[in-house]
C-alpha cells in the first residue's frame, strides 16, 4: 500500500478494512517519509508496532 492510500483511509468517514500481512488491524499513524505505519492487531490494541507500509492490504 502506498502512503496516500493509507492517508486516505485513516481520514474516511466510513470503516475501511486494513490487513497487515492477513491480520486486521487498525492504522494509528503514516509516518510517509520512512514508508512505514503505526498499527495495532484489532484484536490485541494494546500490541501497537511500526511497520512496513509493503505489508498493508485492503
């Protein structure tokens, strides 16, 4: 997924399923000038990483 993408998704007014590498998960923060994001498993809130943003799907 590309930083606009994921930008465009975070600021939707309706829910958009997000997948890091199968495992939904809720984006936190796009950080565009290091292509990565900050997520949590949505089912693990507490489990908050930075991660490639290679590895999100819609």
């Amino acid at each position: 997924m590309n930083s606009q993408r994921a930008k465009e998704i975070m600021e939707a007014s309706h829910l958009i399923q997000v997948q890091y590498h199968g495992i939904p998960v809720y984006l936190q923060k796009i950080h565009p000038e290091q292509q990565t994001a900050t997520i949590f498993p949505l089912d693990n809130m507490e489990h908050e990483q930075i991660v490639d943003l290679e590895g999100l799907s819609e």
